[in-house]
C-alpha cells in the first residue's frame, strides 16, 4: 500500500453528538465509549437483544460529539435503529455521507506522521482532520475521515497517489476482517462469532449494552465454536446458505457469497482442518486462517 491512498465510496458516516451522548452510547454499543478521546478511536457494534449482530462501525471522537464510520449500504438502516434507542436522550443523529468521505492510507504512511505510536486506534488528526490507525487491525493502515471538498488537497499535500479501493478490500479479505456486504450477516450469527473480540470490538469490563447477556454467557462458558471466516471457492460457485461439509459433516454455511465470501464455520470440530478442501454446495472451498486467530 506504501504512498497509495484509497477513497473508500462505500463507506459512510454518521455524527452523533449532544447533552447526553456518552451515557447514550455506553447503553447500546458493544465497546466502552469513554475509550474514545482526540488521540484513540475504537471499533463496536451494535446488537439485537439476543446478541445477534446487526451493525458494525468506528468510532472517532470529532468536536463535542463522535462520527460512525460504517458500511454506507447500512447507513439508512443505522440511522433508524439508532434513533429506536434515543427515547428521550438529548442526542442529535445526523447522516453526514454526502459531506465526508472515509480514504484509507498504509500503515507505514500513518506512522510517518509525527508523535505518532504504533498502537490499534490511535488518533492523530492532519489539518483538523482525524487519521485513525485501524482499531480492528493495525494491518490495515490509517483511516482518514474528511471533508470530501478537502480530500483532493490532502492527497496532494501528503504526496499520496490515489489508487483502486479493490487492492485495499483484496488486503482485508486476506486478512479475514469482512467490511463489504455486511447486511447479509444481520440476525444470521451472534456478535461475538463475527470475531469482534479479536478485532477489538467488544469490551467485557464495561456495564450493559443490547445483546450483553448473551454475549457474556458465550465467552464466560466458552461456548465459542464457530467463527466468521474468509472463504477461498477453489472450483465453481457458491451461494448464500450452502453448507460447508467434509465427508457428509456439517462444517457451517456461506453468510456472504459475492466477491469476498465469508462464511459461519465451526472451526473446533474435529473434522475441520484449515488444510483440508471442502465442499460447499456444488463447488469446492478453502476455509483461510487469518493471522489473527490462534
């Protein structure tokens, strides 16, 4: 990625801010919003009751209240759902995706900036505009949120050169963080099989949130036995809801099927092996192990 710079149009933002913005907050998302300060950004979701999951999002603190950075297909839907909680919370929602735009830069980029440290969700801010380094993987470099009249003279200031958002998401699918099509996950796995607790997403010291108890009672019992995970199809095609099997075992099942699929699979069975080429409908697959998972 090194000097490129990828202007991710699927992304988009929503600013929150108010009176009461931080104990509303805190009684929703999935992560401890009092985290979130000028120098570190954070990642969360939010949930169904049940711990299912619904949205996910980064949040960064701007001025007196906090920009969403979340896949634009969701906004809409993100926006209503948020407002479901606001009840009487003097919280104000605004849906800011046509005025800023989200541009991904590399992690050696990021690091070259001054007072700078290399640490998941560390914030800077370049022209009064906030530059995160990525709080699910640092890997995958520093976000910049901006003014989109404002991008283009950044771009040329930080002598970067714009460059397809396809390499950035052809990184992350590598490197199994799921970021497109994400509404094809909503109420089909529990939050915390989404890999939000490797990717910095849940916060298990903080007081409650929607979907708390269920999630806290699958970490405490450890009953954690399927996770979200990169799908390479090694021959023919594959479709949202075929089973992922081995030798007539059920492995799991495609959630997300386009170009980077991801599938809910039970990576402790005793039949699955990372190695091993299973089938999933009529095709054949790899499931991929990200860096991430021990």
């Amino acid at each position: 990625m090194n000097n490129n710079i990828y202007t991710l149009e699927d992304r988009g933002i929503i600013y929150i801010h108010g009176e009461d913005v931080l104990e509303y907050l805190q009684n929703i998302i999935t992560n401890d919003i009092t985290k979130v300060t000028d120098s570190m950004s954070c990642f969360a979701s939010l949930l169904t009751p049940q711990g299912k999951y619904l949205f996910d999002f980064i949040i960064v603190k701007h001025k007196k209240g906090y920009f969403f950075d979340c896949e634009r297909k969701q906004i809409d839907q993100l926006y209503k759902q948020l407002h479901v909680y606001k009840l009487r919370s003097k919280v104000e929602i605004l849906n800011l995706s046509n005025e800023f735009v989200v541009a991904a830069i590399s992690k050696e980029k990021f690091l070259s900036f001054k007072n700078i440290k290399e640490e998941s969700g560390f914030t800077t801010k370049y022209r009064e505009d906030p530059i995160v380094l990525d709080p699910r993987n640092k890997e995958l470099g520093g976000r910049l949120i901006i003014n989109l009249e404002k991008l283009y003279l950044s771009i040329k200031k930080l002598e970067l050169s714009p460059a397809a958002s396809k390499d950035y998401y052809d990184f992350s699918f590598r490197l199994g963080v799921s970021q497109l099509n994400t509404d094809k996950l909503q109420n089909k796995l529990f939050g915390i099989e989404c890999n939000f607790e490797e990717l910095n997403g849940i916060d298990f010291k903080k007081g409650c949130y929607v979907g708390q108890e269920n999630t806290a009672r699958i970490k405490l019992k450890n009953k954690l036995s399927k996770k979200l995970l990169p799908i390479k199809v090694l021959d023919g095609v594959i479709k949202i809801d075929d089973q992922v099997s081995i030798n007539k075992k059920d492995l799991g099942k495609i959630l997300i099927s386009e170009k980077y699929p991801f599938g809910l699979i039970k990576f402790k069975d005793e039949n699955f092996d990372f190695d091993k080429k299973l089938n999933c409908g009529s095709a054949l697959i790899k499931v991929l192990k990200p860096d991430w998972l021990k």
